[in-house]
C-alpha cells in the first residue's frame, strides 16, 4: 500500500494494523518515496513462516528473483573420495 504523509498523519492506527498483517506500506511526500514501513521479524522470536513464505516475500519485495525453470539435480563435478578434505585442509 501507499500513503501520503498527510494520510499516514490521519490513518496511523490502520497503516500499523496492515503492517501487522505483513504488508509493506510506502510513504509518498510531493510524489517522492520516502519511507517504507514493515513490521519487524525475529528470528529468535520464531515468527512461524515457512521457508516457502519466506522466500515468497523476498520475491514480492523483489530482493530474490526465481529461476525461470526448475533445476536439474547437481552432481558432484569430481568424483574422488577425500577432495573435499584435502580442500578444506589447504585453505587453512
């Protein structure tokens, strides 16, 4: 949702109760973005969203995007057993 500054003056209590719900807001003044306002999340607190929500509001929000189609299984590119140790002994 978006609000003006005049109207985030008037209607402060409904705007608190849409980011409650998860909604971002944006506040507008003369036209411009100047703040956005979402509701604060614990990890600590266990906030109860799944990965998937998770990752759905990180696309909406538009920090993640999704691949276009699915992948493939991955596969190791080399098969021989202990190259994983000795990589992690030479890096240290």
């Amino acid at each position: 949702m978006t609000y003006t500054v005049e109207e985030l003056r008037e209607k402060l209590d409904e705007i608190l109760q849409q980011v409650r719900a998860g909604e971002c807001v944006e506040i507008l003044e003369n036209g411009q973005e100047i703040a956005r306002i979402q509701g604060v999340r614990s990890q600590a607190a266990g906030n109860g969203d799944s990965l998937e929500e998770r990752l759905r509001q990180l696309e909406e929000e538009g920090i993640i995007i999704s691949p276009s189609e699915p992948r493939g299984e991955l596969v190791p590119l080399i098969d021989a057993p202990g190259t994983l140790a000795e990589f992690l002994e030479s890096r240290q």
